[in-house]
C-alpha cells in the first residue's frame, strides 16, 4: 500500500472548518488518523469547558480520514452514522482526536475515535466515537 499520508493532508487542507478551528493533521497512517485543536475561548462553551460540538467535529472528522486512509484514491468517504458519548468536560490546552477503522469494507466502513483533554504531558479522555462511513465516488 502506497503511504496515505499526501493525500490525507491534501484533502484535510480544504477543510474550511478544520482550518476555521485552527485543528492539525498529527498523524497518519493505515486505517489511523489523528487530529488536535486547541481549546480557545472561541469554541468553549459557558462553563469554560471546550464545546461538544468542536469535539464531535474532531471525532468525526478523525474517524472519516482514518477510513479514507484505506479506500482507493478517486474515491471519498461520508458519514452514513456516528455516536458520540461525552464522558468529562473537555478541559485542557487542546483536544485531540484519535480515529482509527475497526472493520474495513466495501460498503460500510466501522469506525470509532476517541477523543482526548491535553494539557502538558497529561491526557484525560472526554468521548468516544462509534460510527460508519459509506465510500463513495469523488
């Protein structure tokens, strides 16, 4: 298999939301990607925590790349499905988005992505991700 890597990155750099919410490519690799973004007053929510909706937009974004990772080039993925439950308040310098394939297919592609606070040296998991993407035609 050829390294994923430029072609993850090139599609992540069109990402007007990824972009608008100052996240970063951190790592990629075979049916694994992560993501992180920091926790600025602009996306938290009023308890100062980091906003569900940065969190799901990281998981889902994360899982989403990880499944493109092992589809054919030409071909896309979308979100057919995915849950997400919110475990702790999202508190910390910056969250960051760990997605990873569980059952590649054709048809359906299972993901999850779990989703983490870090602050320093120290991570605290703040949700987990369980989701299917669908491949289809770019």
């Amino acid at each position: 298999m050829t390294d994923p890597t430029p072609r993850i990155a090139a599609s992540f750099a069109r990402q007007g939301l990824m972009q608008t919410l100052g996240a970063r490519l951190v790592e990629v690799a075979h049916g694994r990607v992560r993501i992180d973004a920091p926790v600025t007053d602009a996306v938290c929510q009023q308890h100062g925590a980091g906003h569900a909706g940065l969190t799901f937009a990281l998981g889902d974004t994360a899982a989403g790349y990880a499944a493109l990772t092992l589809i054919p080039e030409g071909s896309e993925v979308m979100t057919a499905e995915i849950k997400i439950n919110l475990l702790r308040p999202a508190v910390g310098d910056r969250l960051e988005a760990r997605g990873e394939v569980l059952k590649p297919g054709r048809r359906l592609i299972v993901v999850k992505a779990d989703i983490f606070a870090l602050t320093g040296d120290r991570e605290t998991l703040v949700a987990t991700m369980l989701g299917t993407m669908v491949p289809v035609d770019a």
